[in-house]
C-alpha cells in the first residue's frame, strides 16, 4: 500500500467513516458516493468504509468500499469493539486525511488522528450549534461541516477565521474545534439524478396506471409500513397502482410477507450503483418520502431532480420548497396522503416532471463538493 505522505503530485487517499449508528437509507450515501467522484475527478483516492456483518472489499465507481463487521453478532459485546475495528481498518488503508460521519466512533478516530498527525474533518448532519452542544468532548478533528439541510445553513460558508485551519491545529486540541466550523450542506448530483433517466420500458413493465416510488430504511424510524397500507388502501378502491420499495433494513423479511398479496416490488439500495439509482427514481411516478430529517431530504432531492414530484408524510419538516405541482407535505394519515397523490396525478405530466426538476436545481451538490475539496487541499498543503 501507499506509504502516508508519499504522494509528491498532489493527490491524496481520503478514508471517509460512513454513519454506524443506524440503519441508513443508503450506505454509503448518494451524497457520498457523489463526492467521492468528485474526488476522483480531481486526482484523488476514495475510500469508504462502511458497517456489514461480514468484512470486505469491494471497488465501485466512486472508490473503494471497505465494510467493518458491525451489525448482529459483532455488535454482542458493545460498540467499543467495533470502533477499535474502525481504527484498525483506518491503520491499515495508511490514508493522508479522513472524514468521519459516525458519531459513536468518532472520540476514538478523532484520538487517533491526532496521535497518528492525520488531518481529520468530523461531518456532522445537524446544525452545528447543536453538534457542538452534543459533541463538545470529542477532539482531534481540524474541521467541523455540517451537511444539514437546515435553512440556516443553505450556502456554503466557512467560520471567521478562513479558509486553512490554524497550523498548531493537531498539537493542543482537547475539544471539538469551533473556531473554523464551515456549512456544506447535502444536495444532489443534477448530472447523475435526471429526467434523462426516465426508462419508459421499466415504466411500462409494472402494467399500472400509476406507478408509486417509497425509498426509505427497512425500520420502523423509516416507516415503509406506512407505502404498504396506501398500496392496500387504494387497490381496495379498485385503484391500478403498483409500489417499488427501495431500500435495506431488518424489516425486509417482514414486509414481503404482509404485502405478499398486494402489488409491491422490492428492490435494494446497495445493490444498484448511481446511474440504476438514478433511474428508478425518474421511472416512477410520484414518491413518498416516509422517513425525514437528514435521510428523508436527500431521497427528496433525488426523486425531484429526476422530475419525480414528491409527497412528504413526515412530521419532521424537509425544509424545501415545492414549486407548484413539484410536490405536496401533508400528514402521515392515508387519506391524505392518497388526497395529495390525487392532486399531484391531476397535473399534466410535463408540467408535474417541470416542477419537480425546478424545485431540485438550486441544490446541486457541486458547490458542496468543491467545497470538500478546497478544504482537504488546504488540508494537505499545510501538511507539507
């Protein structure tokens, strides 16, 4: 492997930590998977490493996966094992920066990364005030960014002090840094996620008048019961729909046999690379968003910049504004719900798909990607 600091063109390995504290809706995520092209696309080696049950692997297009056993059996004696695997993964890849997005490990990688003079960026899904309240005794990191989609945080902006963080950064610091915070909050790849992706045979296949997208986590916080009692609801009525359920979880097993009956498809996210993604999103009709917060905003991004209109039933506010007949937020009762999908299918389909694609452009990802990447070069020219 590459020796840290060997590389004398400029590029860098980048090991991102992805979340292990829950079940995601996509691991590693859209988000993530899209910055790591960015990352390639400048020069750069990607690695994420992610939980599984088994250790792995494997290469993808936006780098390399690394998977950590964390999940049934080797979560029986606690998380601190699998937070020291974590660490024994990093040791080994030998990468020149990390970012770390897990919050149960990340006392022990930001240790690490401050003992091994590894430069370390914490990401953080909840504005930083409140990760600064909740994560005020975690240390060795050179930047806090917050990938909320709060309001407050809309543009990229960096903290008073600049771009590059104080030289003495690693040799003091006790605490989470606050001096340099920076928002780049989460988009969605425009380029990847489009209309363009629209595939009228996979459309056509379902033999449905209407056909309902729900990605979410296969857990009860992602609450993909909730598509499945619509779907039983409206073929009740004598509706013609057809539901794709995109997503992993414990849940899975259960889900298939109470839907077993009713015009439900599942399909895995860890299974499908962007592009396939992409194009399941831009293929159905109308999706639901069931899950919210960070999760709940990204799925939104992606089925609106596919043209996919959305209705959200979360009570846990996506903070987007929906151009008209781009997408409608309503209570998590079915009537609603099926109310909201009635309004939406009444609008022309071009105007619909027009709104929705509207509604997406002004959260490109590109402008947060670039952003990653200055602070990572600022990161590594200090290093020199």
């Amino acid at each position: 492997s590459t020796t840290r600091g060997s590389r004398d063109n400029g590029s860098m390995h980048i090991a991102h930590v992805t979340s292990f504290y829950a079940v995601p809706a996509l691991a590693p995520s859209s988000a993530v998977r899209s910055r790591g092209l960015a990352y390639r696309a400048a020069g750069h080696e990607f690695t994420v490493i992610v939980p599984g049950t088994e250790p792995s692997v494997t290469w993808a297009e936006y780098g390399t996966v690394v998977t950590v056993p964390a999940r049934g059996r080797a979560l029986a004696r606690g998380f601190v094992p699998v937070a020291k695997a974590i660490r024994r993964a990093l040791e080994k890849l030998v990468p020149d920066q990390i970012e770390v997005a897990d919050r149960l490990s990340a006392r022990e990688l930001g240790a690490w990364a401050l003992s091994s003079s590894v430069p370390a960026i914490f990401i953080v899904d909840t504005p930083l005030e409140e990760a600064f309240s909740s994560h005020s005794d975690v240390a060795g990191y050179d930047r806090v960014v917050s990938v909320s989609p709060h309001p407050a945080s809309d543009p990229v902006t960096a903290g008073p002090h600049g771009g590059v963080p104080s030289a003495d950064r690693h040799s003091t610091s006790t605490t989470l840094d606050t001096e340099n915070p920076m928002n780049a909050p989460d988009g969605v790849n425009l380029e990847v996620f489009s209309p363009l992706r629209h595939n009228s045979g996979l459309r056509d296949s379902s033999d449905a008048d209407l056909v309902l997208l729900c990605a979410t986590p296969l857990t009860s916080a992602g609450q993909p019961a909730l598509a499945i009692d619509l779907i039983r609801r409206m073929t009740a009525s004598g509706k013609d729909v057809h539901l794709v359920i995109l997503g992993d979880g414990p849940l899975r097993s259960r889900l298939e046999r109470s839907s077993a009956e009713l015009p439900v498809q599942f399909l895995s996210a860890r299974d499908l690379e962007l592009d396939e993604r992409a194009e399941v999103f831009a293929t159905a009709d109308i999706a639901l968003v069931t899950t919210g917060g960070h999760a709940g905003h990204a799925i939104a991004l992606e089925a609106l910049a596919t043209g996919t209109p959305v209705v959200n039933s979360h009570t846990r506010g996506i903070p987007i504004a929906f151009v008209s007949g781009g997408g409608l937020t309503v209570e998590p009762e079915l009537s609603h719900i099926e109310h909201a999908i009635r309004v939406l299918g009444e609008e022309p389909v071009e105007n619909r798909r027009d709104a929705a694609r509207s509604t997406a452009v002004s959260f490109d990802s590109i402008e947060s990607e670039r952003a990653f990447i200055n602070l990572h070069e600022s990161l590594h020219r200090r290093e020199k």
